[in-house]
C-alpha cells in the first residue's frame, strides 16, 4: 500500500492542467513533481529562484548547487534556468503562477491557511507562503488530515497565526478531497479507497457540504485501519 503522502501527490498530480505554471511548497508538495499525468506540459517554478524543476533526481545524481527552497536536491528539464529571489518574487506577486501546493498546519472552513508558525517554537523563517497564497491564481492545500495527535488539521477555526485570510481553494488529503466555492463553502467531492462518508465526517471538524455525485474509492490506497479516526 502507498503511504499517505504518496497517496496525496499523486491525487494533486491529477489537478495539473496543460500549460499551467505551478508552484510546489516544501516538503510533502515537491512530491507532486513525481506524479505529473503523461501528455501533461507544466512548468514547476520555486521561489528560492529557478523554473523548469523536473522529479527528483535519481540517488547518486543529485548536485547540492541545485535545490529547491527546502534545501531538497531537484532537476531541471531542457530550457529551465536559475535567477534571483527578487525575479521569482515578481513572478508570484505580478500574479504570474496559475497554482501553488502548500502545506499546513491548519486549515478552517472560510478558507483560512495557517502554516508558517507554531506559537512558542522555534521559527526557522516565514517563507514565501504569504506571497504564494496570494499571487497564485488557485491555492492547494496538501496535507496528511490529521495532526500525530490525532487532531484534526481541517478545523472549525484556525488557532495559529494566519499565513492567508480566505484563499484556500482546494483541500487534498490522503482521504478526501474538498474543493471550495463562494455560495457553497467546502463540497466533499472524493473520499479515497478505503474510507466513508460516516469516517471522513468523523475526522473533520469544519463544515462542508457532501457533493450530490460525490466519487467514493475515487483515488489512493492507504490502509484505513491506520487513521486516526
């Protein structure tokens, strides 16, 4: 069986459209680069300042001179290239990236995104999630549902610090998938394999509607006997 994070790339892979400039968050998001569907055309770009990121290079093939924001070893495919943080911050400012996948802490019902701080821990930077969630045209959030303590991440309320107000678009987890709209807040639109209508609603604190031709075992493979639910 996958493992969740693998099961929420591959999921978020199959968002990609042809043509799309996208960006991927650190950690769990740089996964996406491995799922992107065949005959999809996408050109990855991060914000530490390079366009045209590939998968992830093979063991032994990585060069430390090329790194994604998370200090993570990447490729670059025919025609990518490396500039400076204030060019790849005019890209995602001037409105430029179609999407962005990002992670979290926390995420609430109105859309709001809290993943940059964990109050009285020690802050590593803040990051270009802020500009992200507000330059990208449509914002993914990609994140195991659950926190390790059982709680879950999909909250009434954000309690954190907010890194956006209301720019959540799309929820991906290893169990379902949200999608938001202005009239109708979140919509349940996909449950993985191996989950319930009954299960998700159990892990998941914020409202939402469930879609009338909501997909059931529409994607994934991760054992249910594991969650936290």
């Amino acid at each position: 069986m996958a493992n969740a994070k693998q099961v929420i790339a591959a999921r978020a892979g199959q968002e990609l459209k042809d043509g799309q400039i996208i960006n991927l968050g650190i950690g769990l998001p740089t996964m996406i680069a491995n799922y992107v569907p065949e005959g999809v055309d996408v050109v990855i770009q991060t914000e530490n300042g390079a366009i045209g990121v590939g998968p992830a290079p093979a063991p032994g093939c990585e060069d430390r001179d090329r790194a994604n924001a998370g200090n993570q070893p990447i490729s670059l495919v025919p025609g990518g290239s490396y500039f400076d943080s204030a060019t790849s911050f005019a890209m995602i400012r001037g409105g430029h990236i179609d999407a962005t996948f990002l992670g979290t802490l926390q995420v609430d019902e109105k859309g709001n995104i809290a993943n940059w701080i964990v109050p009285g821990k020690m802050l590593a930077g803040m990051g270009g999630a802020m500009d992200l969630i507000t330059g990208a045209k449509i914002v993914y959030i990609v994140t195991e549902h659950c926190s390790k303590d059982g709680a879950s991440k999909l909250m009434t309320a954000c309690t954190f610090p907010l890194t956006g107000a209301e720019e959540c678009d799309v929820i991906i987890t290893e169990r379902a998938l949200f999608r938001r709209y202005p009239d109708r807040g979140f919509v349940l639109e996909e449950v993985a394999c191996g989950y319930t209508l009954d299960q998700i609603a159990a892990c998941t604190d914020m409202a939402y509607t469930v879609a009338d031709d909501v997909r059931l075992d529409a994607f994934g493979a991760y054992e249910p006997d594991t969650a936290k639910a």
